[in-house]
C-alpha cells in the first residue's frame, strides 16, 4: 500500500512537475495543497521544481505571483512558511498546447531545472486540463521527445478524469496516449483512490480475519453504495450539462467503490495484481440490456429547492444550462455480479447532486437469521445486520445488529457499534491528492487506474447510455433540492423488499 500513508515514508525521488493548465482551479484548489501537505510531511525532495504551462502570457515572476496568491487564500495544514520554498523553485512556460514552441520552450526549461534545482531528469507531466487536451499534449510531449526515458531517469504523466466520454473515446483515448507512452508511464487519477476512508476498504477486508468467511453470496444479502453530494451544478454547467451524473460518477468514482468491495483478494499488493482483480470485477458485471437498463437505472434532475439553508434554483436555471435540458444529475442503479462470490447479490448504487445531506457510505447488509426461535415472542421483525463503511465526510465503520432490550419480554432493538477515525487516530488535513502524487513520484501505480479497467467501466455503462438515447428524456423524473433522490429510486429497492437507509439520519454520529 501506498508509503505515503505509512509512518516511515521517505521523501519522494527528486523531480521537475510540470503542470499543464497550471493557472486553473485544480491546479489551486487540491494540486497545490497537496503539494504543501507532503512537504509539511517530509515527502518531498528538495529537488524539486515546478513548471507550470497554460495559456497567459503572464511570465515566471506572473506565475510566482498568481501561485502565492492562491496559495494564502487555499491554505494547506501548515501556516504559510512554505510559500517561499515552493516560490523559489517555479517556473512557467505559456502557450497553447498544440504549439510545438510550447514543447521546445519547455524542453529548455526541463534542462535549466535539472541543473538549477538537481531534479535529476526525472519529469512528472501533470495534465490538469479538459479532457481535450489529453492526446494532444501527450502528442505534442512525444514529438518533443520529452517523454522518452533514458540515463535512469523517469518520464510520467498524470491524467486527470474524465478519461473518455463513453465507450468508444476512451478506448480511442487510450490507443492515441499508448502511441507514445508505455503502459507504466501512465497514471490516469481517480481521486476517490486517494481518500484513506477508501483504501481502508481494502486493509478491513484483507487485514481481518472474520471478514473472509462472511464475504460472499452465502451470507450477503445485498451492498448498497451511496456518493451523496449537496453541491449543484453551480458554475461548472457547460461540463455538467454534456456529462450527466451517470458519465460524471459511476465509471470511476462509484465502481472504484464497487471493485474494492467486489474484488477478489490480489496475490499482493503490487499495481499489476490489485488491478488486474479489479479490472476482473467489472468485466464479471452484467450488462444491462436496454429492456433490463430501463427497468433498473433510475435518473432523475434536481428542481428547487434548499439544500443546508441555501436556496438552489432548479438544475435548468443554472448558468450555461439550457432551459429544457435533459441531462441526469442523479442516478440509482442495480447492478449484479455474475461470479461465484456474488451470484444472486444485488449491488445497488446511487449518486446525485443538490441532495439533503453530503454523505458517501456502503453498506453491506448480511442476511437475516431465521425468525423461527422467536415464534412465541412479541418479535415480528429482526433487524438487518448491515455493515457501513463511512468514507465521507464522517469516517468509520458501523455494524447494526439487534440486542434484547431490557425488560420482561423478549424484544429486539437495533443498535449500532462505531469506529470514528478521529477517536481513534490523529488525523492531519489532508485533499486526498497528496497519496496520488507521491506514489506517481515514486513509481507506485497501484492506485491508478489501468486502461483495461477504464475500459471495462465504460463497457457496464454504455448499453445504459444507448437505452436512454433510445429512449429520448421526456419521462425524467425531477427531485426537490434538499431531499433523497427521486422516489423511483426507492421504488426499484422496494419492489426487492429492501430499502436505502436516509440520506438525512445515516451519518456515523447520527443513527436512524
Ligand atoms: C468529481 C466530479 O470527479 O468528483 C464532481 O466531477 C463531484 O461532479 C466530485 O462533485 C466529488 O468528489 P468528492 O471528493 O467531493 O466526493
């Protein structure tokens, strides 16, 4: 597992960081941050430099400028004292992408880094871009020969999401990078990976000895798995209104949580094992055919309403979003996993946005024991056993189960044991990229997706995407901000006799 989160971690090899779209809202928001983080936590080399590429012409000493602001309005865990350091060592080269100048300027600042700050010709490519960009700057770098690796010394480069819009663009996207990178110089980012709360996903599982045994069809009964997010569309309309919550969500984010909860346990921990069983997940997922996509994939769109005492105007209000828009901003679905382990166990997933409460969780509901011992007691129901992992924003583990609740009689209450990450750990502030960039850094792709699993999540999700293209979008059902979801996503739980637990009461330190 990632060395980033272990207590011996080591500094990360010296290297120059070349940010495309360096003067972007990623690049200030959680890049730079991170970077702040794992220098406040000794991981970063003091060879180190910074190059950002973007379109403004606005020098190194505009850059620097630019980078400081963002860095005192975004604060990372450790006061301001690093500014400077990171300051010293940034550099800027402007132009458009698909300007071969652009590759010769930066070819020469690469030279000037390596000798000024001893990075060691190694280059971590950052390309925080829309996915336009991707080919064309991977292009453009090969044509420079700023990817080949020679002398011991590493070229890597780290895509951001969305990689592809469906099937057949990811596919295409992979083939066009793969011409001029191998395989392991390729770092395709899903930032779900760098969450703690997701990697425990797989040490509670693997480091646990009780969990094995229970782990599968017999004694499943169903995972449930829900990313809920209180944020609207606000200003990002032109990307979200091509996207949808479906293409936004659930080929990465919601199926990283599918594949560690689904997956086989890898012969270790190495990038190539873990993602390899990974990938088999998805490829043993049923695809939806479009009678069964329409029967078990629910959309919806927000309207009003308010969400934490804001009020959201309605999803088609927002700007850059056509009045009569279609696109989904929350997505249910069922999905099964046609192996061994899982056979016969529904995987239910859900996301949306302007939702009541921000709160992804999974819960895995074990089966019930039989109702027969308590025949000629008051007990009529016994209560689920579900397991939760709580990945954000509380973070931990639940287990419900019954206990007899005091008193003469025999009757059942449901109670719920708790593990709270904070209690039990110290916990720095942390964006959830610092993981990411350190292992790239140092070589560990285990957290990165592989192009056969990117492929393989678009290959569940496309027969859905064709259904609704069938189907036209008249019938999309539309939720008030602020509540659950649409109640066609109840109902596609309720029609199995299973239901989600609320969004509104199913925190770690709230129980329903
Ligand atoms: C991004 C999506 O990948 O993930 C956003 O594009 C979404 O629409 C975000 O809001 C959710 O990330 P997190 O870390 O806030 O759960």
């Amino acid at each position: 597992m990632s060395a980033a989160a272990s207590d011996k971690a080591t500094p990360a090899p010296p290297c120059a960081l070349v940010i495309f779209g360096a003067t972007g809202d990623l690049t200030r928001r959680l890049l730079v941050p991170a970077l702040r983080n794992l220098k406040r936590d000794g991981l970063l080399a003091d060879g180190l430099a910074l190059i950002g590429v973007a379109s403004r012409d606005v020098g190194d000493d505009g850059f620097r400028k630019h980078l400081r602001q963002g860095m005192e309005q975004f604060k990372a865990g450790s006061g301001d004292a690093d500014i400077d350091w990171f300051v010293q060592r940034t550099h800027y080269v402007a132009g458009k992408f698909e300007d071969p100048a652009v590759y010769k300027a930066l070819a020469a600042k690469l030279k000037d880094v390596e000798t000024a700050h001893r990075t060691a010709g190694n280059v971590l490519f950052y390309l925080a871009t829309p996915p336009k960009e991707f080919s064309v700057i991977v292009d453009q770098l090969g044509k420079a020969g700023l990817t080949r690796e020679a002398d011991g010394h590493w070229r890597r480069v780290i895509i951001e999401k969305p990689f592809g819009h469906d099937l057949s663009s990811a596919v295409a996207l992979n083939k066009e990078i793969l011409k001029t990178l191998d395989e392991d110089q390729i770092f395709r980012i899903d930032h779900y990976l760098g969450k703690e709360t997701v990697q425990n996903i797989m040490v509670f599982r693997f480091a646990n000895g009780f969990v094995e045994p229970l782990w599968n069809r017999d004694h499943i009964d169903n995972v449930r798995i829900t990313v809920a997010e209180t944020v609207s569309v606000e200003q990002r309309g032109r990307f979200y209104d091509q996207t949808g919550a479906l293409r936004d969500m659930v080929p990465n984010h919601l199926f990283q949580l599918l594949t560690l909860i689904a997956m086989e346990p890898p012969s270790c921990f190495g990038a190539d094992a873990l993602r390899g069983e990974k990938a088999k997940v998805l490829d043993a997922v049923h695809r939806l055919g479009p009678e069964e996509a329409r029967q078990n994939v629910v959309r919806g769109q927000y309207g009003a309403g308010i969400v934490d005492n804001r009020k959201i105007v309605p999803y088609r209000k927002a700007p850059d979003v056509p009045p009569q828009s279609t696109t989904e901003t929350y997505v249910a679905m069922k999905l099964a996993v046609d192996n061994w382990r899982w056979a016969g166990v529904p995987f239910y997933l859900r996301t949306g946005k302007a939702l009541a409460r921000r709160r992804s969780y999974i819960t895995v509901q074990f089966k019930q024991a039989p109702l027969a011992l308590f025949r000629d007691t008051p007990v009529d129901r016994l209560p689920p056993n579900d397991l939760t992992l709580h990945i954000q924003p509380d973070e931990g583990v639940t287990l419900r189960f019954g206990v007899k609740m005091p008193g003469p009689a025999v009757r059942i209450g449901d109670v719920d044991m708790k593990f709270n990450y904070q209690d039990a750990f110290e916990t720095t502030p942390s964006t959830g990229y610092e993981t990411l960039v350190y292992d790239c850094m140092t070589g560990d792709a285990s957290l990165f997706q592989r192009a056969d699993s990117i492929e393989a999540g678009w290959r569940v999700v496309q027969p859905i995407l064709d259904a609704w293209k069938e189907d036209g979008r008249a019938d999309l059902p539309i939720y008030p901000a602020g509540s659950s979801g649409p109640e066609e996503a109840d109902a596609l739980l309720l029609r199995d006799g299973r239901r989600w637990r609320a969004i509104s009461s199913d925190g770690l330190s709230d129980g329903d």
